[in-house]
C-alpha cells in the first residue's frame, strides 16, 4: 500500500526555565514512522513520552525543529496548507461547547472547510447517523454523555472527509462500554478507506484495534510492528508469581537464575517453557520459605514488550 504519512528524522526541542536557569528539553528526537493508506496506525507509550507533540507537528499545529514530513502527499514543511486540507484533527480535551448542538458544530465546521451550506446539512445528517447520534443531534452538547460527546469530537474531525484522521488519546476517560463502541466507530472509519493515526497509553487499546504500532519512549521510537510481531520478539512464555510485600527480596534472590522483573508485590519471569519452569519455580520457593499468593502463566503482552525494550512497564506510568 502507498504511504500516507512518513517521516524522517523529525525533531522537536522545548525550553524549559528552572529558576534562573533555561533548560532544553528534546521532546522528540529524530523519528521515522511510515504509515500505510488505509491502515488503524498506533503510536503507544506513557504520557511525557513525545507522542503529543510529534501528533502536534504532523497536524501543523506547531513546527518542528528538523527532519522532513509528508502526509497525504503534502510536504509538511513546505506546503502546510495543503496538509490541513486533507487531515483531521481530534485533540485529547475535546472541542464541542455547551449550548450548540451537535448538528450546528458539525455544519459548522463543513462551512469552515468552504463547503456549501446544502452539502454541510447533508454532511452533518449522515455523519449524525453514523455515528448514531441522530437521536441527540438537536439538543445540547452538554446533555450529552463522555461518550456522545466524545462521538461529535471525532465527527467533527472527519465531516470535510480527509485522508487522514489524527486522534490524540480518543478514549481517555470513557467507561468500559463507550470505549468498545468508540474503537468499533474507529474501526468503521477505516471500512470506509481513511486512515487512522491514534496515540494512547492504553495497551489493550493498541493490541486490539490497530493494525501496526510504534512504541515511543522519551522522544524516540523503540519498537515498530504488528502488535503479533512486536509480542513475538519475546520468545517464551512469562510467568507471574504473586507475593507478600515483605517477601519480593526473598523471592527475587531465590530465583536469581532467572530472567525477570520485580514490583511491589509480584515478580514476572521470562521462561522458555511455562509448564516445566513453574514446579522449578514453585520449588525454589519452597526451598527458601518464601510464601506464594497466585501464580499465572500468560503469553507476553504489548505491556511486556515496552518493559523489554525500556527496562520499565508502562503501566508504571
């Protein structure tokens, strides 16, 4: 498939003040993505990772410091306009106010793309449907639930029908069921041949809806792949053994042969074979006396791919 957004060596440095004294702080620091025409494209990692402010620059909405952009065939430095005509853009805060209704933000916002009144109306009916909020279209945005709120957010980032579709962290305090329904609304936006740049820290998120990720971590990319590819860089299984606070030391000693990572109260070892190290391991517990909660035998997640590539877990963060 052709690309519709790539980038090389993009670069963004911020100064920051501390006192008397003026720091840089390199927010991003010379990344590559390549993302494919008509693909859900993630871009994973905590929150102060960079991911925001690289969405920011391929948005147009601030400038970079260095490295080239192109996005739906428009050069990013030199041509701006043209890349603001063929994305949207849906910010982490939202964008809908109060006392409109979602019917008159979305001619609205047609009407600001020089689209004709006529067409707005019948822009903003459809996408009133699809997004199955006809129901609510005439009341006020703030009768409307996070969900229903968050739905006219990314129909107002697609009503002028772009290429590509940018949206930063798009289920962040949604409940368990709004979130399912935005990622099944996402999904539908790629049916219908967009393109879909999402960031998010959530890796249930990434690992279910998008079709490649890229893991960042402090302004760079760290991995890149189809969330099957990035897991399968972890070869083996990953066992979790639960414990009393007071008893990880312990633990961590008695299994120091193995490859792991220790928290609060449980330690995750990185075995070839889960079902012949788990009684290895159940016995060297044993043989130190260190008491055992719950013991689990999983694949390795997104979660264990971050922790592998930074040394730490994201949901650390």
């Amino acid at each position: 498939m052709p690309g519709m957004i790539e980038t090389r060596g993009l670069r963004k440095s911020f100064t920051s003040r501390q006192g008397r004294e003026k720091k840089i702080v390199e927010a991003v620091r010379g990344v590559d993505l390549d993302v494919a025409e008509g693909e859900i494209f993630g871009f994973l990692g905590p929150n102060g990772a960079g991911k925001t402010t690289t969405l920011r620059m391929l948005a147009t909405l601030i400038e970079p410091d260095g490295g080239t952009a192109t996005i739906a065939g428009a050069d990013l430095l030199t041509d701006p306009g043209a890349v603001r005509r063929r994305i949207g853009y849906v910010a982490q805060g939202g964008s809908t106010w109060d006392d409109s209704t979602a019917r008159e933000e979305l001619v609205l916002q047609a009407r600001l793309y020089g689209i004709s009144k006529a067409s707005s109306m019948e822009r903003a009916a459809r996408v009133l449907d699809g997004f199955q909020l006809s129901e609510y279209a005439d009341r006020r945005c703030k009768t409307y639930s996070g969900g229903q709120r968050r739905r006219v957010d990314i129909a107002l980032g697609i009503i002028h029908e772009p290429k590509v579709v940018f949206l930063d962290e798009p289920t962040t305090g949604l409940d368990p069921q709004s979130r399912a329904h935005m990622w099944d609304e996402v999904r539908r936006l790629r049916g219908e041949g967009m393109t879909v740049f999402i960031t998010t820290h959530y890796l249930e998120e990434a690992d279910a809806l998008c079709d490649r990720i890229s893991i960042m971590d402090h302004g760079e990319i760290v991995a890149s792949g189809t969330p099957a590819e990035l897991k399968r860089e972890i070869s083996g299984d990953v066992v979790r053994v639960d414990l009393p606070v007071d008893a990880v030391a312990a633990a961590t000693q008695a299994l120091s042969s193995y490859k792991m990572e220790t928290y609060d109260d449980n330690v995750r070892l990185y075995v070839d074979d889960g079902a012949v190290a788990i009684p290895q391991i159940l016995r060297a517990l044993d043989a130190a006396g260190v008491p055992l909660g719950a013991i689990e035998l999983h694949r390795p997640s997104l979660d264990d791919v971050f922790l592998t590539k930074t040394g730490r877990s994201l949901r650390e963060d």
